[in-house]
C-alpha cells in the first residue's frame, strides 16, 4: 500500500493548489493510507496553516514524485486507442499544460524542486518513441481491456479516497433514510391499526401520546378538604350518546387534584395539524369518573356549617348549555327523570337536618324552610307558587326583598325533594344547538335558617343558565336579545361580585343585575363563603365553549400556573409538543375569545374607545333622568368598566338600552293594571249615575257635572298611560337600534 504514495515522504515539499486557485509549496506532514491522501502544512501570515489533499491532486501538479508504474497513462484522461505516439505526444502536451502555470505563480523560495524534477521525466522516454511503430497490432488489441481495468481501478480509488467529512455526510443521509422509512412503516400500521371512519385521528394519537407522559394524580376521598372564602372548581362531564355517535374526541385532560389541560386542535399555515395544551389551575379538579357525593364533598358541603353560624352560603353551578350543571345540583337522569336525592339541593338540605340534631345547634330551636324561584329575562318567578311574577326592591334600610316570595316550612329531606321536583317542572326551558332541553333561567333554590322569626343563615343553591346564551344579543329575535342580554349581564356582575367578595372591596356592583341583587346579602358580610363548580363538555366540538368557561372561572379567582404543577412523567417532558401555561394577563393579551366575544365596528367608535353618538345617537335617545339618577345605571357603568376587553362602547349603550327598557316595561305594566283598577271604579260611578237617570225628577246638572269629572279623570289618568306608552314603544327601537351595533365574533375554524 506505501507504494502508491510514490517518493513522497514526511517532511518532502510538494506543489498544492489551493482553492482559489494558486499554486505554492507545502510540507508533507503525514501519509494517511485508509484513503490514499497526505496531509500538509505551510507557513502563510505568520500563521501555520494545512489541509488534507488526495494523492491524485498531488501527482497532478509533481510528476516527480509520481510512482513509476503510473507515470506512463494520464492519471486524469484516460489515453484513447491510438498509437503510442499520440500518447507520447499527449503525456508531453500535459506536461506543457502544467508548467507555464507554476511559472506564472513562483513560489515563495528559491529551491526549485519542481523545476528541475520536469525536464528529467521525458529522459527514460526518447528510446521507446521510435520503437512503436513495428507492432501496432498487439496493442490494438490489448487496449480495451486494458481501458476497462484502469476504469475499475480509477473508480474504487476514488472511493477510497473519499474524506472523512464527505463519509459522514453520506452515513447522516443514510441514517435520516432509514428514519424515514420507519417512520412511514409506523404511519402505514397505524392506519391499519385506527378506523378509518373517525374523523381527527391524528389528533387522537396526538392526545394519546401527550397523556401517556403524564403521571396521574386525581382527587380522592383522602385528601384535605380546604377552607376557602371563595372556593373555585372544575367538573369535567364523559362523553354523551350525542358525541359518541359523531366520534368526537375528548380533549380535556385533569392529571391532578387542581389542574385541567385543554388540547386545543390548531392548524398551522402550511396546513399541518398539532395541539396547542392550554393549562388552568383552580382549587378541586373533578374527572368524569367523579360521582356527585364526591363533588359536594369539596364544593357545598363545608359551607353547610357556614349557615349554622350565622353566615351566608351561596354554590354556584357555570358553565355551557349541556355541559352536566342541572345535574351536578339537580341530581342524576335517567332519560327525562331526574333522581333528586343525588344532587347537591337534596345533599345539602340532608346535612343540614342532621346538623340540627347536634346538641349546640338543637338549643338555638332554628326552623328550616326552603324556597325556589328562577330569573328569566331580568324577571323573578316563584317555581312554588304556579310561576307567579314577583317584585325585586330595597327597602330604607337598603335590604332587597323579594316580593311575594314563599317560604316553604320543611320538616325533613323528603319535603325538599318534592318542593325541587315541583319547581324543575316549572322552570322555562327551551332549545339551543347543544342541548334539546336548554335551561334558559338563573334557578336560585335556597334553605333557610330561622330562630324566632328573625333570620339565622342562609344557603343558597343556583343553577346558572348556559353561558354560550350571553352570544344572543345579536338576534333578530328580541326576546332572545334579551334573554342573551342578561345572561351576559348577570354573569360579568355575579363574577366582579364575587371578586369584591375575596377583596373586601368598599363597594359591591351588585345592582347591575337581578341575579346579583337578590343574593346581595351573599356577598357582603365577614361571615360569607361562595363555591363555584364549573361545569366543561370534554368533546373537541365544544372547546371553544369549554375555554371561555375555564377563562371565566380563572378570572373569578385569578390563579397562577407554572410547567411544575402538571404532573409530567420523569424523562417525557421534551418528547412532546409544548405546553402552554397561562395566567388571567396571558389571556387578556394574547387570546380575545371570552366568556362575551364581540368586535366592535371601527366606524362606530372615536378616539378613546367612545361611541360615535353623531352616527349613532343612542345615547342622546336614552332617558336623561334614568342616565344621570338611576344607581342600577350607576353599577352597570362600574361594572363595564372593570371589564373593558370584554365590554365594548356599543355593548355598554345596548346594555344601557335594555336595563332602561326592562324598567320601562314594569312601570307601564304597573300603570297598566292602575288604570284597569281605576277603571273598575269608573264604571261602579258610572253605574250610580245611570240609575239616578231613571228616577223622575233627578238633578240633571248634578248629573253632568259628575259624569264630566269622571271624563276628565279618565282623559287625565289614559293621556299619562298613552305616554308612557309611547315612550316605551321609543325605547324599544332604540334597544333594537342599539343591537344592530353589535357584531358577535364567531369560534375560530380549524
């Protein structure tokens, strides 16, 4: 093998060329024989510099040192089947080709080695040029062969003398191959493995992949139950009948005790799917597989005793249409039967009759009762009493009551499961596109605690309407404008009440909404704990829904969350895709869809966000004296302004609009029912005096002047009404006006 280096050896200076073109010397410092190269080093700025060159490069520029047996054939073309002369001639024209080129670059000394060495190399050459004339024939015909052998020879050279680099590029390129192929082999068999018919099996596996790193650590009965003043938690409802048969995919994850993932499917622009895991932390996060008893566990049960020490309870039930709040405090169903004595009304009111028969509280002689009503459109109807209407006001000591409301006396559990059977079957429902049997009311069922006439405590229990209806307020329908106007109202005001609460803030925007107003005393007070149980669908049509109610119930509470609280497996938390932690700032600054999405018509706004009341005018329509003297307006206007990302100017004039217009609609129906009694009187007077007619000699001028009082208390009492009237009938069309400002943003399409 040494022998193909020739008469090159350590320390012999030879000619190289470098990259840019020029030729100077260098020292041969090593021979490497795996791949038939030297390695040399020259002197250049002072620097020492080398580089490693194949021996084919070197013979090129030094004949000299060439091996003897590869002097005769051109190392770079092979020579074609022609007589020797032209070979010869070839060889010297080679020669020529190379000379004058180190002649025009000299080298940095004088030693001239090269130079010398040339006109030696055609010395064993002038005897055999003559003499290849007499046999032609013999090499004519050993040529091709001989051409065949020099290629296959030159061909595995140049693969040996491949350099290193160029080897470990080619074995990446094989690896990444192989990869490849494996990689394709995988997908072939995970199709044949995966139905077909289901849609998003990507994000299936996707999903499955993320939760096999997780290491799970649910809620169980062993753990504290914490005291909270406010207490926020998540329940997590399985897949229904519904979702199963369109094969939708459950995109929510609950790894621990408190914490909830959401794996958002999205799209990037190259159209390649992936996931983006939104996380959420609260107090208690409940699974699917959790019953209702190991939900009031944590949520209602520690506030039972809260009423026994003269507190104020309330539990609420968030969360989208269909997504299990009837029936996380309503109980379990069976079809359209709803079992009662699972849900939380019925286990709160069990404990707190088996609470009264504890020693200390059965001296304090309390008496239970229980009453249940629901709110609809910012009306109060008592679901035990046929749905009568009922009447919200303060009275001088700025205490609300509920007018007309009633009391149920009960004696055990049983009373109060027939009292929620009577009020489920009266509450108003109605369709939507998530569920067929929509709650579209706020059902508020409280127990209280009364000693001697006076009141002890109070627990009150709502199931809140669907969160998706505060969407509405757009509709051509007004009645559903409405209903979507005060769900969206009561909801932003029972949020900010309940954040005044864990604050201890001076004021309390409790009057923006009738929600809020009726369970004032609930969020005043030292002595008053709430529980909010969000209720989330786990389907990935819904989760859209599902993020608003989890952005909703963050912001009641305001939670942070670090990568460390999600319970990864050791050694798998880089194997997947990111996950996303988030606290409330996160997402006012990086995701606008809330729990109120809307957009706001630049045209309609001016500098500093105020609507253009030249273009719309709304404002100047609305009744100056409500404006300027109404604390509901007051609170409303508060309560806008804690929530500007959610709150646009023109939601603000529309809410303005339907708060005055739900006002309106009660004194003209008060009025209404004024006139309709006076009336009955009218026609008692009127009645005398026709009888006083048929007499023979009656006062006729007595008769006139009584009949022409009459008239005119009518033209009086009928003008006042027809105004109102008409007044009414204007702010009606500035409520419509004022919705046609309001364009509802629609859930983002994958």
């Amino acid at each position: 093998m040494a022998s193909c280096f020739g008469k090159i050896v350590v320390g012999t200076y030879v000619e190289i060329k470098r990259s840019d073109g020029r030729i100077h010397q260098a020292m041969v410092t090593s021979l490497n024989e795996d791949n038939e190269s030297v390695t040399v080093e020259w002197i250049e700025n002072g620097d020492t510099k080398g580089k490693e060159i194949d021996l084919e490069s070197i013979f090129a520029l030094n004949a000299d040192v060439a091996p003897d047996e590869e002097m005769a054939p051109s190392p770079e073309t092979p020579p074609p089947p022609t007589p020797t002369s032209v070979k010869v001639n070839k060889i010297a024209r080679n020669r020529r080709t190379i000379a004058p080129t180190k002649n025009d670059t000299p080298s940095k000394d004088n030693r001239g080695i090269p130079t010398r060495a040339r006109p030696q190399q055609p010395q064993p050459e002038p005897a055999p040029a003559p003499a290849p004339a007499p046999p032609p024939p013999p090499p004519t015909s050993l040529q091709p062969t001989q051409l065949t052998q020099a290629q296959t020879q030159q061909q595995l050279q140049n693969a040996r003398r491949k350099s290193n680099c160029v080897k470990e590029v080619e074995k990446l390129q094989e690896k990444r191959e192989r990869r490849r192929i494996q990689q394709q082999e995988l997908r072939e068999k995970r199709a044949q493995e995966v139905d077909t018919t289901i849609p998003n099996y990507e994000i299936m596996y996707m999903i499955r992949d993320f939760r096999a790193s997780l290491d799970y650590r649910p809620l169980t009965t062993a753990d504290l139950i914490e005291e909270h003043k406010i207490c926020v938690c998540v329940r997590k409802r399985p897949l229904n009948k519904k979702e199963l048969a369109m094969k939708d995919l459950d995109v929510i994850t609950i790894p621990s005790k408190d914490v909830v993932m959401v794996h958002e499917p999205k799209q990037k622009v190259d159209l390649t799917r992936y996931l983006e895991n939104q996380t959420f932390r609260f107090d208690y996060a409940f699974d699917d597989s959790t019953a209702n008893e190991m939900v009031y566990r944590f949520t209602a049960r520690p506030l039972v005793e809260t009423i026994f020490e003269r507190g104020m309870a309330t539990c609420f039930a968030y969360g989208q249409t269909g997504s299990g709040k009837t029936h996380t405090m309503g109980g379990d169903f069976s079809g359209k039967n709803q079992d009662c004595s699972k849900g939380i009304y019925a286990l709160a009111a069990r404990d707190v009759f088996l609470m009264l028969k504890k020693p200390n509280y059965r001296k304090l002689d309390l008496q239970v009762y229980a009453t249940f009503f629901e709110i609809y459109s910012g009306k109060v109807f008592d679901l035990l009493n046929r749905k009568a209407k009922l009447r919200v006001l303060e009275d001088g000591k700025q205490q609300v009551q509920v007018v007309g409301l009633q009391e149920k006396d009960v004696k055990c559990t049983e009373d109060v499961l027939k009292l929620i059977e009577v009020g489920n079957s009266c509450r108003t429902s109605g369709q939507t596109s998530a569920n067929a049997h929509s709650s579209r009311s706020h059902a508020v069922f409280q127990i209280i605690l009364r000693r001697k006439g006076k009141m002890h405590g109070k627990f009150s229990l709502i199931d809140l309407a669907g969160n998706e209806r505060g969407a509405d307020t757009s509709s051509a329908d007004r009645q559903t404008r409405l209903e979507g106007a005060e769900i969206n109202k009561s909801l932003l005001a029972l949020k900010e009440c309940i954040r005044a609460l864990g604050r201890n803030k001076p004021h309390t925007p409790f009057r923006a909404s009738k929600l809020t107003q009726v369970l004032r005393d609930s969020f005043i007070g030292e002595n008053s704990r709430t529980c909010m149980i969000a209720t989330i669908s786990p389907g990935m049509t819904s989760c859209e829904n599902t993020l608003n109610t989890l952005r909703y119930a963050n912001r009641v509470k305001e939670f942070g969350i670090s990568p460390s609280d999600i319970p990864f497996s050791q050694g798998s938390r880089t194997d997947h895709s990111p996950t996303n932690t988030f606290d409330y700032d996160d997402f006012a600054a990086t995701s606008p869809s809330r729990v109120k999405e809307l957009t706001v018509d630049t045209n309609q706004v001016m500098e500093g966000g105020r609507p253009n009341i030249h273009a719309v005018n709304q404002l100047d329509l609305l009744d100056e004296e409500w404006l300027s003297m109404s604390p509901q307006r007051d609170d409303l206007k508060l309560l806008c302004e804690q929530n500007e990302e959610e709150v646009s100017p023109q939601l603000f004039t529309f809410h303005e609009a339907v708060s005055q217009l739900v006002e309106m609609e009660e004194q003209v129906l008060e009025d209404h029912r004024a006139v309709f009694q006076e009336s009955i009187r009218w026609l008692e007077d009127e009645k005398v005096l026709l009888e006083m007619t048929e007499e023979v000699d009656y006062d006729v001028e007595s008769y006139a002047t009584q009949l022409e009082q009459i008239l005119d208390q009518k033209i009086d009492i009928l003008t006042e009404l027809r105004d109102k009237v008409k007044s009414f009938r204007s702010t009606l069309q500035e409520e419509e006006q004022a919705s046609k400002q309001i364009n509802p943003k629609r859930p983002r399409a994958l």
